[in-house]
C-alpha cells in the first residue's frame, strides 16, 4: 500500500499527504484495527483493493454510526489504477454488504467539486446530490467546495 499512497497525485482532492514513511503508514493502521471509535458509537471499516494481479490499487472505507444506521463511505484509488472500474467494484460490494451487517439505510459520500471521475461514478451507482458545501476546506492552496450525496 505505500508505494501507491506515496504518490502526490492522488492527494489533488483530499487535504491529507501522502505517508512520510512506513512506520507512519504502519501506526495509522494500527490505529484502525480495533475498528471503532473511541466511544464506541461509529464502526471504522477500511478494505485495501487488492486486484486480481496480486497487487494493492486502493481502499475503501466506511464510518458507520451505529444508531442512525447510516453510513459515510469514501475511496481512495491509486493514481496507476485509476479509470479502471476499482472504485466501483469496491463500492458495488460494499454497500450491499453494509446494509447486510448493519442495517444501514442510508449512505454518504462527500466529494470535492472538482473530481468530476468521483461524482459521476457515484451518481452513476444511484446517489443523489442533496447539498453544495461551499468553502468547506481550505488546503494545498485553494480553498474546496463539496458535495454532499446520499442514498
């Protein structure tokens, strides 16, 4: 996985960095391996996609508020897998396996304005805008509107 999250360019639409090195990398997922919040209210759900070449090409991930029954879902593709049907696959088997766990009822997905490969994919798989999100992070720079969809 750092080899693909070491890349700069798929950090365009997102406020984080890339990992300085493994040892940060490898702290961060023992940080999410208990899986759930500190007060125990959200479930913290990461999958690597691993292709059937062997090889790592991304996450997925979902927080999961336990008593709303909804669910915020989010990708991270690598840069060299990119346009490839990863995230779709990704988020095709996920939310069905959600709703089978935990009863989820509704998704969310909040994406930058400008990443317009994420906004068509999630609105081809059903998601509807309910909200433009202006000025909602400022990072790299620039300050990033969202939207905000659901399903």
């Amino acid at each position: 996985m750092f080899d693909g999250l070491s890349d700069p360019a798929c950090y365009r639409y997102i406020p984080e960095e890339p990992p300085g090195n493994v040892e940060d990398l490898a702290a961060r997922y023992r940080m999410l391996e208990g899986r759930r919040s500190p007060d125990g209210t959200e479930a913290w759900l990461n999958w690597a996609l691993i292709g059937l070449d062997g090889r790592s090409h991304g996450y997925v991930q979902a927080t999961v508020d336990l008593n709303a029954k909804e669910a915020w879902v989010a990708y991270f593709v690598f840069s060299s897998s990119q346009r490839q049907g990863y995230a779709r696959e990704a988020l095709s088997g996920l939310l069905p396996a959600l709703r089978a766990a935990y009863g989820i009822t509704r998704f969310n997905a909040a994406i930058d304005t400008r990443n317009v490969a994420s906004i068509r994919l999630v609105e081809s798989l059903g998601f509807v805008l309910d909200r433009h999100v202006k000025n909602a992070d400022e990072f790299k720079g620039s300050v990033s509107d969202e939207f905000h969809y659901s399903l």
